[in-house]
C-alpha cells in the first residue's frame, strides 16, 4: 500500500485582508523564539532557525511578524538573511517601541525619535524601502499616546511605512489612535484563560481590524 502523506496549506484556514491591499492567510508565524534564551542574543542553532523560516513559506503561511527587540535585533536580521528576495505574497510585520537593556528586560520607549529609529532600524534589517505593516510594540506611559501614533503617521506619508498596527492596546487607545490613523491589526494577548482583551477583540471585530493574538495557546499549555 502507497504510503499516505499530508501536506498542511495555511491558506485552508482562510485568508484576511490588511489596510485593503494585503491578502494574508490567516496562519502567520510569530518570530519571536529563533532568538536565543529569554528572547536575547543568539539563537542556539541558527541553521535549524532558517530551515522552520524556510518551512513556514513552504506550508502557505505569507504573514511573519516579528519585532526589533526581539534579540535585540536578531529575529529581523535572520529573516532577511534566510528569504531575502522576498516571495511577491509575503508580508512582514515587524513592531517598535520597546528596548532591551538586557535579558528578561522589556521596557517601553514611545517617543518619536526613538520610534523613527527603531524603524529605519528595521528597514535596513529587513532589506526593505518599506515596511508592510509596523506596529507601535506598547504604549509608553511616559508619552502621550497620540505623540507616538503621530510619529507613525509621519513615518508613513514618509512612504517608509505601508500600515500602521498596534500592540498590547486598549479600547480607548484604539479608538485615539484611529482618530490620527488607519489602523489594519491589533495585537493583544489573548487566549483561553487570558480573556482581558475581548473588548479589544470586539472593537477590532467591528471595526474589521485584523486581530492578532499573541500566546495564543499560553506557551504551550494549551496545545
């Protein structure tokens, strides 16, 4: 008997559209962890990094999202090292405003300056002229929202940015933002026993703003 082999193809899940003029399949991969331990430096074996990059694009997903403080730096950097020539149907969606003095340490920056920064940080990177979609990574309390949003914005008519998205955000936060901006994604925790963004969730539902859940399955605890 012929043995049976299955092939997963994330475009059965469906697809969403981002901003209008990006069709993704709805199974992205979250580039978090080809970096080292804690998400700092390294990753441990950088050719087994490359081959799950690799083998993402072969199973249908064309939707990476990734951040430059994840490494600091080094999630980016792999990336482009390993599918640079971009395929025509991948979008990469990266997210600044967070800096990492350090291993295990996540601490918001918000201001414009550091967020125009951050983002041409990552265009060299990503060996892009622009981004697909970047996403403000959290809000900074030490800056008022709408300076950091504005500084997207401005990022934006600069044609350095396609859309803009935001992350770890609430419902006001959403609705300030989209009085500046169109806003194509949000990206909040979300899962089965974490359930503090289902007012998020329902704003983004209404609004058909693409959701993106991060910890969907709580490390693992729920697969």
């Amino acid at each position: 008997m012929a043995e049976r082999t299955t092939t997963i193809n994330a475009a059965l899940a469906g697809t969403i559209d981002l901003g209008g003029d990006l069709t993704v399949n709805r199974f992205g991969f979250g580039a978090m962890r080809i970096t080292g331990e804690g998400i700092w430096g390294e990753p441990q074996d950088r050719e087994e990094c490359k081959r799950v990059l690799r083998r993402t694009l072969e199973l249908g997903i064309n939707l990476i999202d990734t951040a430059d403080a994840y490494g600091p730096e080094v999630s980016e950097r792999l990336i482009a090292e390993t599918l640079h020539p971009y395929p025509d149907d991948l979008v990469i969606a990266t997210k600044g405003g967070l800096t990492r003095p350090g291993p295990a340490r996540w601490n918001p920056d918000g201001r414009p300056v550091h967020l125009r920064a951050a983002c041409e940080g990552s265009l060299k990177r990503l060996r892009v002229d622009q981004i697909d979609v970047y996403q403000f990574h959290r809000p900074d309390p030490q800056v008022p929202f709408e300076e950091s949003v504005g500084a997207l914005v401005q990022l934006k008519n600069e044609g350095k940015i396609r859309h803009i998205g935001l992350s770890n955000v609430t419902t006001d936060q959403l609705e300030q933002a989209q009085k500046l901006t169109p806003i194509v994604s949000v990206q909040n925790r979300y899962n089965l026993f974490d359930r503090s963004s289902e007012g998020v969730l329902e704003a983004c539902s209404l609004e058909e703003i693409a959701f993106i859940p991060w910890r969907p399955v709580e490390g693992g605890e729920l697969s």
